[in-house]
C-alpha cells in the first residue's frame, strides 16, 4: 500500500478499546473505516476517522452471534480487509480460510496463535523454542498456593484482558484472595489453570511486530516508563533492544507467524537480556511505534492485502508518548480521589516536556477530545466510578475462557452454514447464557 493506492474498506473488530483507538490514528484518512461494537457510546464512534458503527452482539457472551454477523458482511464483499483490533482474533483465526475467500485477513494457523493466547501455553512454547521467560509454573486449585515459598509472584488468568487478569501477590494469602475475586467475578473457577510467575529483573518493556508468513516485516520495541491498571503501560518510549528483535524474528520464523503480534518482558539493559512474560496475538496499542515512526497498523492492512511487503526501518528510539485519560482510570481504580486526581491533572498539563497522548489527538481527530472529556468529568465526580469504566469496557471485546470453549467447539457449518436470521445453536455448543 502506497501514498498512491486507492482507499481501503476496512472493517475493524470492536471500536470500545485503546488499540482500536491508536489503529485508527494508523489508518488515518485515507480509508474507508466501519467499525463492530456492542456500544452506542464506545470511544471509536466519536472519531471523524470512522464512517459508521455497526451494532454487534459481544464476542465474550454471543460469540456464535458475532461470527454469523461478521461472515454476512464480508460475504456481501463490503470489505478489502478484516482488522481484528483485539481478541476477536481467536475466532477469525479458527475460521481464516473460510474468511479469507471474501475478505483480505492476516492472521496465524490457529493452532499457534491458541498457544500464544493462553498465558500457560506461551511460557511452554517460549522454552521449546529456547526463549528466556521468568520462572513459572501453573496451579489449579487454592492449595497450589498456599504450598508456595517463591513470593511475592504474579497470579495470570491463562485468557484475560487489559490487565485485569493479572495480580501481584506478597503472600499465599493474598493469592488465595485474588483467586476468590476472580471467581467472585465469574472469571475463573476452580479447577481451572492460572499461572505463577516470579518478577523479572529489568525495565518492563514491549515489542509490537508485523510478519508475512514467517518473515518479521515491521517492529518496534517500547520501555514501559509508568504503569496503569494491572501492570499494563502508560508511558511508553521508544527503544531498540537488538536482542529482543532477534528473538522475535526467531519466534516468527519457527512458526510461522502471520500477521501482528506483540510481546511484554523485561530487559536487563546492563546483560542485554530479556525475560518474556506474555504474549498478544494481535495489533496491541500502536501509536508509540507510529510516532517512532514504524505505521504497523499501514503493514497489517498490506500484509493483509496479500502485497510483498518489504522491511520498514527501525523506529526512532526516544520518543515518549502517554496513555492520556486511560492514566486517569487508573489512578482512580488504584484509589486516588478526587482531590488527587485533579493534582494530577495539573501536574500533567503543567510538567514539561509535554508528551504526545496515544488516545487524544484532536488534530488528526477533534472528536478524540469527546471520550476524554467525558471520562475525566466522570471521575472527578465519581472517581469509584474508574472500576465500572474499565470492567464495562473491557467486556465490550473481552475473550474470557468460557467464550474461547464455544470457539473451540463450533465448525464451519454452524457459522457461516446458517440463513441471516438463525440465533439457534448448533448440537453441542454449550450456551453463555
């Protein structure tokens, strides 16, 4: 895709999401965008960049219904490309030959990418491919914990999203706690695995890149430089960590890697050595790689095309870019009040240098200052209203395990066989209802 193609029909996945929001800056202008959501007032349709949103079914509570709507678009041949923004992935994944006759797709053999996903599975794959992880181990049970002497550690739902799975745990304790509050939110259940991880030594970092059937075509590494909510980056800036794209490349090569994938670790600057902790088989949040100068959204939609598409030059190491008022829901989920919050708003527009938002831009998009500001009123008048803002939204494009199972079991037939009204199951998918 160059400066002189003609304007692509993109259909993204979800629209409530950061890495939806930073995919658009990415696309920029020059397409034509629609994009799927559950949500009237999920932040991408307050965006000049998005023509329209089309109403959707979550994939986390129908994802029989969601499938079925997304076949019946790019069956209709509305689209050049099928942008999975986050863990909608999984399901066009399972089904991309049958997708990929209609629409142009990049995504993984399924298998590989169920590895990926699953935060057990990765750790298994990253030694067999010889890749430096943490410690780790996997439970299923409350006693699990209680026999561990490695504390303090990481407790991971093996599907979670933005965070919101993962807790830093000091005691047996506090870990039998957590998994109380996970069941609690009828996010995991005993019997199922989680995954104990020991902290890695380093700075947390992130490496987001683009392959074409095993070849690495675009990367960018990030130091993490501030956290928010779970751990997951606020402040971001860009990096080039030669050993971490080396790896990366031979993580692609040996499986074959096809489209985005992003990677967290950290890296021991001094050793030149990394130590990977989980794995995204998607875009991720991409505008600090964009504002270094890597467009890895511009990559996905030509891999996607079917183009050759040849190696984009190393990002711009340095540039610092902030997860704007997404730093405010974190604050305020982590029990900053409102005093405290506007001190840090103040803090922010005072501070110099002033740092590029990866959320709001208002001169690329003047109605990225909406969900803002919206957002930032909502806090200052509620801040315990952050735990709804984030729980909410993240059910919005969420893949919990028990939708990943109905996946699993559904075949060709029962999604793209069925007349454009069906709502009934196929024999033997289990009902989220």
């Amino acid at each position: 895709m160059t400066r002189s193609s003609p304007p692509r029909r993109i259909l993204l996945s979800e629209g409530s999401s950061n890495s939806a929001r930073q995919t658009l800056y990415g696309l920029g202008r020059g397409h034509v965008i629609d994009i799927l959501d559950s949500s009237r007032w999920c932040q991408c349709q307050f965006s000049r960049l998005v023509r329209r949103r089309i109403p959707a079914p979550p994939i986390a509570k129908d994802p029989l219904g969601y499938l079925r709507l997304v076949a019946r678009l790019v069956q209709k041949h509305e689209y050049d490309v099928l942008f999975p923004t986050h863990e909608q992935v999984y399901a066009f994944a399972k089904f991309r030959d049958q997708f990929s006759k209609d629409v142009g797709l990049a995504v993984p053999d399924f298998e590989i990418l169920r590895r990926v996903q699953n935060k057990g599975t990765f750790c298994e794959l990253m030694r067999e491919l010889g890749l430096p992880i943490p410690p780790t181990r996997m439970v299923d049970q409350v006693d699990g914990l209680s026999t561990s002497d490695d504390y303090p550690l990481f407790v991971k739902l093996i599907h979670s999203t933005a965070s919101l799975g993962v807790k830093k745990v000091a005691s047996a304790g506090e870990g039998i706690a957590v998994l109380q509050d996970f069941a609690r939110r009828g996010v995991w259940k005993p019997g199922e695995a989680v995954v104990l991880q020991q902290p890695a030594p380093g700075q947390q970092g992130e490496v987001t890149a683009v392959f074409q059937e095993g070849r690495m075509v675009a990367a960018a590494c990030a130091d993490v430089l501030a956290t928010g909510i779970g751990g997951g980056p606020a402040l971001r800036r860009t990096a080039i960590h030669p050993p971490v794209l080396a790896d990366l490349e031979k993580f692609g090569r040996e499986v074959g890697w096809h489209g985005p994938i992003s990677m967290e670790y950290f890296y021991d600057h001094k050793q030149q050595q990394p130590f990977y902790i989980e794995a995204n088989p998607r875009i991720g949040e991409s505008l600090n790689c964009l504002a270094g100068g890597v467009n890895l959204c511009e990559a996905t939609v030509r891999v996607s095309l079917g183009e050759q598409v040849p190696r984009y030059p190393e990002v711009r190491p340095g540039i610092v870019t902030h997860n704007g008022f997404i730093v405010m829901i974190a604050a305020a989920f982590n029990g900053e009040g409102r005093w405290q919050l506007l001190q840090r708003m103040w803090k922010h527009w005072t501070s110099r240098p002033r740092h590029e938002s990866e959320m709001t831009r208002p001169r690329e998009d003047w109605m990225s200052l909406i969900p803002a500001t919206a957002v930032i009123t909502l806090l200052l008048l509620s801040p315990q209203s952050a735990h709804q803002l984030a729980y909410g939204t993240v059910e919005n494009y969420s893949l919990p395990s028990s939708a990943a199972a109905v996946i699993d079991q559904l075949q060709e037939a029962d999604v793209f066989g069925f007349g454009p009204n069906s709502r009934q199951l196929p024999p033997g998918v289990p009902s989220l209802s």
